[in-house]
C-alpha cells in the first residue's frame, strides 16, 4: 500500500439517489463539474437496479433518506446485505431528518457520512473525497490481506505431498486457521519433509502482522527446506536461519521449532528457537512438554545442539503456535497447562486431536493458528489419522 492516494475524481463513479428532480441535478451538478461520473436514481427500487446493472460499480451513493416507498436508510440496509454491493459506501443527505436521532440511524445502518440539505458545494465535494478515500484504503487494506492469506495456503504443504510422508509409518495430521475475519494477518506456518534421517516437522512464527510477516514466512519455509534437505543437523539449522533473518531482515524475528522423527525407531531430535515447546501425550492420558529451547530467530545468538527424546508406538507429538492458546491478561503457562489438560481428554489420535483443538480454541482465538500432530504406526495399528 502507498502513503497517498491518487486523485479519484477523474475516475470515480458516484450515484446520486433523489425522487426529487431539481435535487439529482443540483448535487450531479457540483459533482460533474469536479470530475466524477455521475449515474442517477428517483427511488430505491431504481437505486438498486442501477447499481447491479452497473459495470464498473459507482465507487459511492449519496442517498435522500426521505425516499418514497423504500426509505434511504432500507436501501442502505439493503445495500449491506447484498455480497456485491455491501462495499460501496452510502453518504446520506436529508432538508428534514437531521435530528441526532435520524443522525444515528443513519450511521448504524451502515452510512459513512450524513449531510443536512442544502449542502455548500464545497463540503459535499470534502465529504466525497474523505469517504472515497477512506473506502479505497480498506479496500487496499482487504486485498492485502487476501492476498497475503492465498500466499500463505500456496505455500503450506500439499495433500499429497503429506499423504507420501504417511507412507513412512506415521499418521500426520495438520491445521492452519487464517486471522482474516479476526485481525490482520501473521506469519503462521507448518512444514514437513522427508529427510535422510527420517521426517522432519516444523511449526514456526514471523511476529508481527502484516503482508510483511507472511512474505518472510514463505522465504523461511523455502530456506528451512533447502538447509534439511543439505543435511544439516536441526540446530544448524536454526543457526542458518537466525543468521539469514538476522542480515536480510532485521527489523523481523520468529520462532521455529523443528522436530526430526525416526518412524523405525522412534527417535526424536527437538531444536526449539523460543517457540512453543511440543506436547508429548501418551493414550493413557498422559501428557508433558519437552522444554529445551534456544533464543528466538532474528538475535544473531547462539543455538543449543537438539535434545534427544523419543516417541513410542501410539503417541503424539502435537505442535501448535501461540495463535491457538495466547489471550489477553491470561499468563501464557497458565494457557499452556489447560492445553495439556484439555488434550489429554482427546483420543490419542493425529486427526482427532486437530478437530477438536481446533474447534475448542479457535472461537476465541484473535490470531493465526497454526498445528501439526504426529504419530508412529504399527503394523498391527489400524490407520486412522
């Protein structure tokens, strides 16, 4: 997104909504004469069909409240309510309902602005300028983040590329929840990959919220691929990474916990750069995580060797980021211990531990969330994720 906006007059489209004719041409006057195009409507019914038949849509409506039959204030609700036309932005005018009360009804039902009629030319042409460009900034500010969620989905692991890893005697099973309806978005990822020692899982964090975070995301999960796929022990890895975040980035930090899994044997090696630590849970209900941790990526410090730990036949290792647990005045290891306890009360089983972490945690969650559960599997243990 830029700083400034261009001037809109010359290209904006605006629709002027009066049942009273000297009205349309006074207000489509002052506006014509500053550049826009100027489409024209006597009543709601008329407003409505002029909009959906529009190609492009008008970038705005100034609407009379006092319509006949349908009111300004129905259309406007209406306009709300239709998927195509609930972002054009309304601009209510009015020579008699201008009382604080027609005033608020107004704005609750979904108006930007609210004008008493007659209008000096010069604050309609100001009241048109400031919406136009208010809706333009959150209509940049949408495609921003929508483009930033599909960068995230294009490059988070593929069905079948998980699907392969399964083969390898472990069921896995992953989540990912964009912020989108919620905040802005993060840098969230997962990531899982075969390697010469086995299969190595991923859960990491970019701070921060922004096009920014999750761009730097994708340059993660590109670099940790190529690093695992060179050999490089789990701790060298996060070495390579704080460095490469640290240079080219250093305004950004994240976190990263990477877990290297031998499905013959069981065999874990955890390298955790200051994320979440790993929860271990046992079909017996039992559950504990592994701490061992370094600094997070970005501090250019030195990282700890991995830890060894080792998974048995029927646990899970769950990875989860802070998006699923973290709230607001709630100390994070008290969130932390009710993931434990609530996790325990699962089946002990990759997909189920997913769908209902997910649904549990997810109504209250204000961030990304990000998730991957993994589990050893026997030749005599039935495949069910």
């Amino acid at each position: 997104m830029t700083d400034t906006m261009p001037d809109l007059s010359a290209r904006a489209t605006l629709l002027v909504v009066d049942d009273h004719e000297p009205n349309r041409f006074a207000l489509g006057s002052v506006l014509r004469r500053a550049g826009y195009r100027v489409l024209e409507a006597a009543s709601g019914p008329e407003a409505l069909a002029v909009m959906r038949s529009a190609d492009p849509l008008p970038d705005l409506a100034i609407v009379d409240v006092r319509l006949p039959g349908t009111s300004g204030f129905e259309l406007a609700r209406q306009m709300v309510t239709d998927p195509r036309l609930t972002r054009i932005p309304v601009v209510h005018i009015s020579a008699e309902a201008n009382s604080p009360g027609d005033r608020i009804r107004g704005m609750e039902g979904g108006a930007s602005a609210y004008l008493a009629s007659p209008v000096a030319p010069e604050e309609l042409l100001a009241t048109v300028d400031t919406v136009l460009h208010a809706s333009r900034w959150a209509q940049a500010a949408r495609d921003e983040r929508r483009f930033a969620f599909e960068l995230q989905h294009a490059f988070l692991p593929r069905p079948e590329k998980l699907a392969a890893l399964e083969g390898k005697d472990i069921d896995l099973a992953v989540g990912y929840l964009p912020a989108m309806d919620r905040a802005q978005l993060g840098g969230d990822f997962y990531a899982a990959l075969a390697v010469e020692r086995g299969v190595l899982l991923a859960v990491g964090d970019v701070a921060g919220h922004s096009l920014a975070a999750a761009t730097v995301m994708v340059e993660l999960r590109h670099v940790l691929r190529a690093y695992a796929l060179e050999g490089h022990e789990p701790h060298r890895i996060l070495a390579l990474m704080d460095r490469l975040l640290a240079r080219f980035h250093p305004d950004l930090t994240a976190t990263l916990c990477l877990a290297v899994l031998d499905p013959h044997t069981g065999a874990l090696e955890i390298a955790n750069a200051g994320h979440l630590p790993p929860l271990l849970l046992s079909p017996g209900g039992q559950a504990h995580y592994l701490t061992e941790h370094s600094p997070l990526l970005g501090l250019n410090l030195p990282h700890e060797p991995a830890a060894p730990a080792r998974l048995e036949h029927g646990q899970v290792l769950l990875m989860v980021t802070d998006g699923l647990i973290e709230r607001p005045r709630t100390d994070l290891a008290d969130s932390l211990e009710d993931l434990r306890r609530y996790a325990t009360s699962i089946p002990c089983t990759p997909g189920a531990l997913r769908e209902a972490l997910l649904k549990h945690y997810s109504p209250a969650a204000n961030d990304d969330i990000a998730l991957l559960a993994v589990r050893r599997r026997t030749a005599q243990m039935a495949r069910i994720p």
